[in-house]
C-alpha cells in the first residue's frame, strides 16, 4: 500500500463524488430530519455511503475488507461530511472503533473489523476515564479507569460506567478500555449482553450522539494483547484527532462560505456588509485560520499514514487537532455575528455548527487536554 | 539510476561541502548560555561591521553564481540556470545546513523583487546589462515605490516624470527605501500623466542610484539602526531604454513587484530570528526560569508553538504544490500574517519568562538581547503591504468581497485630495 500514489487529480475526484453524494443526501432539510429521528442518523444513506462509495472500507486494511487507503484519502471524505455535518456513526465505528481494532489485532478484531468495513456493523470505542477523559496518563482523579474487567482471558465480564460514549446507545459493538490484571486491555461487547444498560443522553452537538454505557458482570471478550490498551489508545488518539481535524476543517470552510455569501448579499445603509471593513476583515481572518487549519490537518494525515518527507505523527496530530479545534470554534462564532439577528435562529444552520464546533474541541478532553498532549509529543 | 533532483542534490551538496562548513546544529538551535544571544531581524550594527557583512554577502553570491547557483530559476541567456522553483527551494533547504554569510541586503529586495521585475517588462538590452550583474552579486537593487503622501494607497505616488528628448527627467521623493545605501540602481514608480486616473498615469523606471541628483539620506528605524532611506531625486536624467514596460503602463510593473514581495515576505523564519518561535529554544528559557512546571506559560509556549509549526507545514504545502506544478493559492498572503503574529508572540513570550532583566542589559545571557527582536516586530506588520492591507486583498481578491465604495479610481489624478493639509489650504 503506498498512499502517496494517489494523485491530487485522483483526490480531486473522490470529493467531489462524495460531495454530490453529501448534496443530495445530506441537505440541511436532510440534517434536520436525522437530528429528529429515533436513531439520529439515516440508515438509508449509512448503507448507500457503504455500497455506493465504499466509505466505510476506504481506510480500513485490506485484509479486513478494507480497501487499503490511508488518512491522506480519507481526510477529503470526512472535510465533505464536515462541512455537510452529516450525522452518522462514522466517527466511533469506522475511525474510533475501526482504529482501535486495527491496532490491537487478533482474532477477536478480524471477526469484528469486515462487518465495519460493510457498513453492516457499527462499533464504537469508550472513553477510558470516569469523566470522559482519554488519558491512561494518570495525571489527575479524572483519569481513574471508568470499567474494570475480571481476571483471566475467558469467561471475563466487565463492571462500571463508562460515561460518555459516542453513538453508544445504538453501536452494534462496544469496545471498552478497561482496567485488568495486567493493566488495561481492550474489550468487546456486544449490544445484547447481559448486564448492558445504555442510557442515551441530551446532547450539545445534535448532528452527534452520546450515551452512557452501565456493565453490570457484562461478559466481554479480550482485544488484542492483555493490558496493550495503552498503545492501541495512543494510535487511536492520533488517527481520531487528524481525522476530526479533517471535519472540523470542512465545516469551518461550509461556515466561511455561508458568511462571504451572506457578506455578498445583505445590504445595510445603503451597501452590501462585505463592503465595511470591519466585516472584510472579520472574513480574512476566518480565511486565514481555515488556511492554516487546512495545513495542519492535511500535514497531520501524511503523518498519520507515515509519508517519507512527513513530520512525526504524534507532534502532527496534536498541532491539528490544538489549531483546527480553535480555528473552527473561531469561525462558527465570528460566522454567527457576520449574520446577526437570524444567525441567532433555530432555523439557520449557523448553530448547528456552533454546536459541532464546541463538543468537537471538547471531545477528546479540550484545550487543557490538546495543548498539554502537544508539548508531551514534543519532548517538553 | 539517480534521478534528475538526486543529481541536483549530489551537486549542491559538493559545492556547499567545497566552499562552505557545514552546521554542527541548526541555526535556530543554540546551546543555552553559550555563544551569540542575539536575536536580531533588523540591523543595529555599526556602519563598519554593517559595510563588511554587505561585502561577505556579495562575495557569497559571487561564488554561488560561478557555480551555478546564483539564479537557479533564471533564464540562461541572463545568467540563470533554467531550473525550477522546487530545485530553488531545495538548495535552499541544502545551504541552510552550512555557515554562510547572510545574504538578505542582496536577495530579499534586489534578487527576490526587483530581479523577477526586471525580467518579465525589460528589453532583452536592458535585461543583458542588470541582470547578470544583480544575480552575481555585484550590484544591489532598491525598491523606490513609497513616498511620503503613498504608502498603502501606492498609486497616489506623485514623484514626476517628464519627457526630455529622448529621455526623462525625474523629481520627487521616496521614503522608507530599504538598502538605497547600498544600492547601485532602483526600480522607481513615477507619475508620468496626472491627466489619467491614478492607476493609469504612472510609468516606472530603472535608476542608475550614482546618478547626478540622486540624493541618498540614511532614516534611524525605531530598533536604533539604519537600513531604510529617503530618497530625493533632482533632475535626475534617465533614458527611456531604462523604461520598464509602457509609458503610463507602470502600475502592471508595481503589481509584478509586488506579487514577488509577498511571496519572499512570508516564508522566512530560520537562522538566529528562528529561535524566536523554536520550541527547544523556548523550553531552555522556561526551564532556565524554573517555570517548566507553570500552567500558564506552558498554555502560551503550546498555543505559539502550535501555530508556528501549523504555519510551518502551510510553506510545506506550498513547496508541495510547486512540485505539483501547481500555483499556490492564498497561502502566501495568510503565510505572511502568520509569520509576523508568531515572531510577535514569541518575542513577547520571552520578555513575560524574563521579566524586568529585559529591561536594562545587566549583561546576563539571553536577557536584554530579546529588545533587538521586540523593536524590530512591529516593523512585519507594515513593511511589504500592511496587515490590514493584507486583509483587504484577502476579502476582495480571494473571498470576493465588494471593494470600497471610492471615486479615487475613476478621477483624473491632478483632481484628488490627496492630504487632509492640502484641502484644508485649498478651501481657506
Ligand atoms: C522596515 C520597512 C522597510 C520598508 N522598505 C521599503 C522599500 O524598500 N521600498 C518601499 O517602496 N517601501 C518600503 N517600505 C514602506 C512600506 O511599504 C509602507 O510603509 C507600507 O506600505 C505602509 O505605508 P505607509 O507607511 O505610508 O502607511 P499608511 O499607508 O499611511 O498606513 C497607516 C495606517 O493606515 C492603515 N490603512 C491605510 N490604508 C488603509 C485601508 N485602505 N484600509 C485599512 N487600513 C488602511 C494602514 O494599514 C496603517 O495601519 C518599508 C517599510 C518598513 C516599515
């Protein structure tokens, strides 16, 4: 497999499939009515994004039922459903879930790991800690594992609460870090388990949803090596981390558009607002923060698939996720104030990115937790 | 079989290993307490030392043109080597790892600028007589485009130029010259026909700087030294073989000068100024202050330390899209933006870690250096286009914006307000 073979005109290409795809499937009219629904996504166009593009596959391996593609690929797809802010599991099945198998390995991943790839199954991955935290790191209170696992590699069942899992009320398959033996490995379990309670919960970012996931003697299977889950975790952090940068990008983009389009069309005083300079640089600045973010998280998906001329991965990931995290939050905020009065509606779409903006800063632990991780990566 | 940038590689690097020692580390990287504290970006150095650093430059540009690397990218029947702006980019890449001497008072205006200028409006004559010579170091070239009544609004310039027979003669002012001390000739903006609107009255010229009436005066920068000029030019006499591009055609020649400014602005960054925003540097003052373990100068020294490494792989992608045979996009201008706010907030990082030993030098290491960087950052933001300048040409240019509602464009240039002072006299 060797990513850098694709070329720009190949990459070209697949954006704008999957943005005709995103236009069609995933207007806002579309968004909206997924953000209603029972499942709070679309399982009509959860199938069709599997068999009418292989989305799923892409990046997966191919002995798995992937096709073998790396981040650098999968990067334009999640920009255009970023920018759609399509709701759906791939975040937790295909990149948290997906990645987090991959990395582990074993037979217990290759049963798991084809099914995603499918689209048939989705799978998600909870945060470790008891606040929702994502560090093995055992720096502060918060980073008490939430779940602990018995003794013994058979016959093992799980007790504790894990508190805030992505689409983990509807996941076909939980994997859980839990506290064992041999320090913390990785688990599975499936959805009809014993002793499964899975409470879904009121969210900040519609287009996404969380649970709380309760295991009472669960029975779970072992992932991978007894107690590997600290590596495993830190290939995750890295891959999901430039993989939401890469949303974060599109939908700070889709928000930069919404307000040069709006600067173009609403007049006060006589003028089109673009034409004040206060407006005008209000969009230079958004556009000179989606450039940089844009940098970033492109530099940290050749890192993340390990291209020759590449930075190291982990410093690259954390410089993506720091900057297009602050960079989107910029932009949702600035593009609400570039549309004033209706940019503060229900109606307009201007919240909704918003809302995807702040819980996608805060996911994987927020500012606090990403520029700490960034200085770690970079020996300070 | 090695391929054509391998051999390209092979070659710079014999050349540099012949006439240059290479860098036991790089140049950002010093060790803490050791060495030059300096961290400078303009000049505060006497005018000896200055003089001499100015002949090193051009006697290191020499031996790279008798090499064939003085204009990589260069058209060969003017001295240049044909190649590309990649193969330019990776002998710089290559040479950064040597002791050279600086060579900015040559590149940054002259080769980065005025060159490119030169080559795409002269006449092949023109071309012939300054380019080789530019390029291989032996003259300097300055830019006399601002003058005290334009500065963002360049095309109000009003130093005159009049037909004389065959020739011109030239009066007026320039201001804010950078290297005209050194420099052998000029690129100047000149209103030839202030009966046109003022984009279309302007027609530029090529200065011989040694010219009767060619008057030279040194301006003190707030960082304490003297590296940009007024420039008063008294009857001065040019030929019109010196014209570049059409009579009142000047303002496409500016745009091309300007174009190549904005490029060479932003990707800077190595060398000593580097150290401003380079982490291991930046982590030794931390760590030299007992504050490794302060949360909120780690919070700072990773919010600047992730900006400038973002910054650092939008000039990869840049480079990336050259290789591509791309044109870059907008990434030159934002480029810019961002290098003048890193180097800002680096050089005010350091001062918060130091503290009141900033503020006189008691000549400990590292301390009262930092004041050549702090006096000399508010000059990134308007040199080369100020920062709303910038601003303006993203909205409009990239995003576009409508532009500002003005007359300015339309009128004839002899009927514009050109001063608050001058429409007041007008009207008392
Ligand atoms: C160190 C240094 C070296 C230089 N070297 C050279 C050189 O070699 N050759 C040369 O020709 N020039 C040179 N310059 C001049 C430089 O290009 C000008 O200073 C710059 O273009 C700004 O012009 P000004 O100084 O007249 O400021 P002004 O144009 O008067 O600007 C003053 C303030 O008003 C703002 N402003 C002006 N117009 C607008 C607008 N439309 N919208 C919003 N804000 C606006 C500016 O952003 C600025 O903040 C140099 C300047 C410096 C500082």
């Amino acid at each position: 497999m060797s990513t850098e073979n694709t070329t720009s005109t190949e990459l070209d290409e697949l954006r704008s499939a999957v943005r005709d795809f995103m236009t069609a499937k995933a207007d806002e009219r579309a968004v909206r009515a997924a953000i209603d629904s029972e499942r709070g996504y679309d399982d009509k166009v959860w199938a069709q994004m599997a068999e009418q593009l292989g989305l799923q596959s892409l990046a997966l391996p191919t002995e798995h039922g992937g096709d073998g593609y790396g981040l650098v690929e999968l990067t334009v797809v999640l920009e255009e459903m970023g920018r759609a802010l399509l709701p759906s599991p791939f975040l937790s099945s295909v990149v948290l879930a997906g990645t987090a198998l991959v990395a582990a390995g074993g037979d217990e991943a290759a049963r798991i790991l084809p099914g995603i790839a499918a689209g048939t199954t989705t799978a998600t991955l909870a945060p470790p800690n008891v606040d929702g935290g994502w560090s093995l790191g055992g720096r502060g209170t918060g980073d008490a594992l939430a779940v602990t696992a018995s003794a013994g590699t058979d016959d093992v069942t799980l007790e504790g609460t894990a508190p805030l899992v992505l689409d983990g009320a509807g996941a076909d398959v939980l994997l859980v870090v839990a506290g064992g033996p041999a320090g913390p490995g990785l688990y599975a379990v499936d959805a009809d388990a014993a002793g499964l309670t899975r409470t879904p919960l009121p969210v900040l970012d519609l287009t996404r949803r969380i649970a709380t996931v309760t295991f009472a003697a669960t029975p779970a299977r072992l992932v991978g090596a007894a107690g590997g889950a600290a590596a495993i975790l830190d290939r995750v952090l890295d891959v999901a981390t430039t993989a939401l940068a890469a949303e974060q990008v599109g939908a700070a983009r889709a928000c930069l558009e919404a307000s040069t389009t709006y600067a173009k069309d609403r007049v006060q005083f006589g003028r089109q607002i673009g034409s004040f300079q206060a407006v005008k640089h209000k969009a230079a600045d958004m556009l000179t923060r989606v450039q940089v973010a844009d940098a970033a998280a492109r530099e940290a998906a050749r890192a993340v698939d390990g291209l020759a001329d590449a930075p190291e991965a982990g410093v690259a990931a954390a410089v993506a996720h720091a900057v297009c995290s602050e960079a989107f939050l910029a932009v949702a905020t600035e593009n609400i104030q570039v549309h004033g009065g209706i940019g503060f509606t229900w109606e307009h779409a201007a919240h909704l990115y918003y809302r995807r903006a702040k819980a996608s800063q805060l996911l994987f632990g927020g500012p606090a937790v990403y520029y700490e991780r960034l200085l770690a990566k970079a020996g300070v | 079989m090695p391929s054509e940038m391998d051999q390209f590689v092979a070659e710079v690097t014999a050349f540099l290993d012949a006439h240059a020692t290479r860098r036991a580390r790089a140049a950002e990287d010093v060790a803490w307490g050791e060495g030059e504290d300096r961290i400078t970006y303009f000049s505060t150095d006497p005018p000896d030392v200055e003089n001499a650093k100015v002949a090193a430059a051009k006697a290191w540009q020499r031996t790279r043109y008798d090499n064939g690397f003085g204009w990589i990218t260069g058209p060969t029947e003017f001295g240049g080597r044909g190649l590309t702006t990649l193969h330019d980019l990776v002998y710089d890449g290559l040479e950064a790892g040597y002791d050279v001497p600086e060579t900015g008072v040559l590149s940054l205006i002259g080769l980065g600028m005025i060159g490119p200028t030169i080559l795409a409006h002269g006449t092949d004559e023109l071309k012939q007589r300054y380019l080789p010579r530019l390029y291989s170091g032996e003259i300097i070239a300055c830019q006399l485009f601002s003058e005290p009544a334009a500065g963002s609004d360049l095309a109000s310039l009003e130093t005159k130029a009049v037909r004389d027979g065959d020739g011109w003669i030239l009066n007026g002012q320039k201001v804010w010259t950078s290297v005209a001390h050194h420099a052998a000739i000029g690129l100047a903006l000149c209103r030839s026909n202030p009966d046109n609107p003022k984009h279309k009255g302007i027609t530029a010229f090529v200065v011989d700087m040694t010219a009767p009436g060619v008057d030279v005066r040194p301006l003190r920068q707030m960082s304490g030294g003297s590296e940009f000029n007024e420039v008063f030019l008294t009857d001065v006499h040019v030929g019109d073989d010196h014209r570049l591009g059409p009579v009142d055609g000047g303002w496409g020649v500016a745009l091309t000068t300007l174009m190549n400014e904005r490029a060479s602005v932003g990707g800077e960054g190595a060398g000593p100024v580097g150290r401003a925003v380079a982490l291991p540097f930046l982590t030794e003052l931390l760590r030299a202050n007992g504050r490794l373990d302060d949360g909120a100068a780690r919070r700072r020294l990773a919010e600047l330390h992730a900006d400038t490494l973002a910054t650092e792989y939008l000039n990869h992608q840049m480079v990336r899209k050259f290789r591509a045979g791309e044109q870059p996009g907008p990434e030159a201008s934002v480029s810019k933006l961002m290098y003048a706010q890193n180097l800002t907030r680096g050089a005010h990082f350091a001062a918060e870690i130091i503290g009141p030993r900033l503020i006189a030098d008691t000549g400990a290491w590292g301390t009262y250096s930092w004041t050549e960087l702090l006096l000399s950052t508010p000059a990134l933001r308007i040199l080369g286009g100020t920062e709303e300048i910038m601003k303006n040409i993203l909205a409009e240019r990239v995003l576009g914006l409508p532009k500002e509602p003005g007359i300015d464009t339309r009128s004839p240039f002899r009927e514009l307000r050109r001063s608050a002072g001058a429409t007041e006299s007008r009207s008392a």
